[in-house]
C-alpha cells in the first residue's frame, strides 16, 4: 500500500493540549458556567469568568481550537455551549481530585452548598439529590448493576425500570441512538455514581416537565419542589431524608 494512503495509526490523544486549554481560570469558569448544558453569549461567560467583553473572546476561541465549545448563530447573536456532554463529564471527573475553592463571601458559601445538594451535570442530576436517586433506582430493581470485574460495573434498564419510567412518562422511545442509554458519573460531591447518558438525561427532562424540579438561584443548581419530594418518595422510594 502506499505510504500516502494509509490510514493514520492513533494510538494516543493529546491530553497536554486539552488540560493547557482548561488550565486557566477564566477558561474553567467559563466551561463549568456551561456545564449544566445550556448555552450562553459571550457577554454572560465574561461575566461569568470576570473579565472584560474584549478579553473573553480570546479564551473562548481558545476553548474552541480546543474543541470543549461550539457556537450558535441566532441572527447577529452567537450563544457558547459545550461541545459534547463528555466535556461535562471530564469536568466533574477533574473535580473529584481539584482542592476546593476557598470560600470567601457568605454568597459562594450559599452557592457551594446549593451545587453539592442538588445541579445539573450538562442534562442529567447530579449532587447529592442525584445520587439519591440513582441508589433508589437500584434499590427498587428499575436498574441492576452487573460487574465484569472487580474494578469495572455497569448499569442495565430492567424490565420493571422500563415499565415504571414509562407509566411516569419518561421518553424512552425517543433516546438518542447516537449516545449511549445508561452510563453513570462518579458524583464529586459524594464520590460515588449518579445516572448519567441518554437515560440520565430523560428522567431529569421528565422531573422539570412534571415541576417536581425547577431551575435554582446559581447557575446549574436545580431545587426540588414540594410535588417532586412527595412524587420522588412515591414513585422511586427515596427516603424523606435523603431529600433535605
């Protein structure tokens, strides 16, 4: 075969270049503003970030090359979102081992805790509230961990799971083929796993159609209403306490 033609051989990724384009400050405020999956002008990210308008677009080109964003069109308007949910998944991975952030205003400490209680991880639950859930879900056998070895475990929808999220009127049909349907975090808050995927991302979808969940103060925090405590007690079996 020629030289010219043959098929370039990958056998590493460049993870110097990624971690160099989340290494800035600005930079990881920018991608964790985005985290929770929604999109957001550059006008909102430099603000986010506290830098000036003329400074941001230099760390979201940067953030670009990289390929962590894409951009939007809307008319004159250009809106910045994450370019994969895996990018928000790198990111909760990175915080499972970054040293907390000093906490120096009565706002950030409120902000903090309202992250560890209860956010979003790009489209699905995540915080303490989302592993709450997750437990309960292998609690009540709508989902079984199988584990191939002793380092590895994965999460399968049983067939009570999918009779259940149905009748609660969770999508499942319309699941992205393209993404996979159960994959799990590791919650840096509680180190241990939420559900995340395609399924992850439905149930959560389906908990803000109900209104047992709304949008929070912070960015990416979410609160439970009053319907969701009693609708997630009765539906899943969540304990009362876990959702404080």
């Amino acid at each position: 075969m020629d030289a010219r033609t043959e098929p370039e051989t990958r056998t590493e990724t460049d993870v110097a270049a990624v971690a160099a384009a989340i290494g800035d400050p600005s930079r990881a405020k920018v991608l964790l503003a985005l985290a929770g999956g929604g999109a957001l002008p550059a006008s909102a990210l430099a603000a986010e970030a506290g830098v000036s308008n003329s400074t941001i677009s230099a760390h979201l080109a940067r953030l670009r090359e990289a390929r962590l964003l894409t951009v939007e069109h809307d008319g004159r308007h250009r809106y910045y979102r994450l370019a994969t949910p895996d990018v928000a998944r790198a990111l909760e991975q990175l915080a499972l081992i970054a040293r907390p952030l000093p906490v120096r205003s009565l706002n950030a400490d409120t902000r903090a805790k309202a992250l560890l209680r209860a956010r979003l991880c790009y489209d699905h639950l995540a915080g303490r509230l989302g592993v709450a859930l997750m437990d309960a879900l292998l609690a009540g056998d709508l989902l079984r961990a199988e584990r191939t070895d002793p380092s590895r475990v994965s999460y399968l929808l049983t067939p009570s799971g999918r009779r259940e999220l149905d009748a609660l009127g969770v999508d499942l049909a319309g699941l992205p083929r393209r993404r996979s349907a159960v994959r799990y975090c590791v919650d840096w808050g509680e180190h241990r796993h939420h559900l995340a995927g395609a399924l992850g991302g439905a149930v959560t979808a389906r908990l803000f159609a109900l209104d047992w969940l709304r949008n929070g103060r912070y960015r990416r925090v979410v609160r439970l209403t009053d319907a969701g405590r009693d609708g997630l007690t009765r539906s899943f079996g969540v304990a009362p306490e876990r959702l404080r």
